[in-house]
C-alpha cells in the first residue's frame, strides 16, 4: 500500500536527492526516501540481532568461571555472524 504524505527537507537534503534522481540513481525523489527508509530498517534489525546477541553472551558469561573465560574475539564471533546471516538472510 502506497501513501501520500508531505516531507520538508532541508535544502542540502532537497538538492542531494534531486542530485540522485538526476544521476539516475533513484528514479523519484520518493524512491530515494524509501531506500533510505529501508536501510534504517535494516540497520535497526541488524541492531536487535547483534544486542540480542550480546545479551546471550553476558548470560553465558555470567554461567561461567572466570578461569573458563575466553578471549574477546571468539566472544562476539557468534554476534558478529547472527549480523552476517541477518544481512544475507
């Protein structure tokens, strides 16, 4: 479903996506407000995955002894993957 709605911009903003439109890049100016729409989407999504991601870790880590502790890059491989998968998936 489509909706008409009224945005103002900024001049810089305005001429950036007139810019883009006229590169060819997007094909309206509300195509390019959408793709950025959609790239905060999935920025915050990326966000939720690599936080949830990290509370798992901290809940792990806090079932653990500290002399079972590992090293901080095998600690966030798993969020940096759950990241991964989620911008390919």
């Amino acid at each position: 479903m489509t909706v008409k709605t009224t945005l103002s911009f900024t001049g810089r903003h305005h001429d950036f996506l007139l810019k883009k439109v006229n590169e060819g890049v997007f094909a309206t100016q509300s195509a390019a407000v959408a793709a950025a729409v959609e790239q905060m989407i999935q920025d915050d999504r990326e966000r939720e995955v690599a936080l949830a991601a990290l509370a798992e870790e901290i809940r792990e880590r806090m079932r653990t002894a500290r002399s079972e502790y590992i090293d901080d890059e095998q600690a966030f491989s798993a969020a940096r993957a759950a990241v991964e998968a989620s911008r390919t998936g």
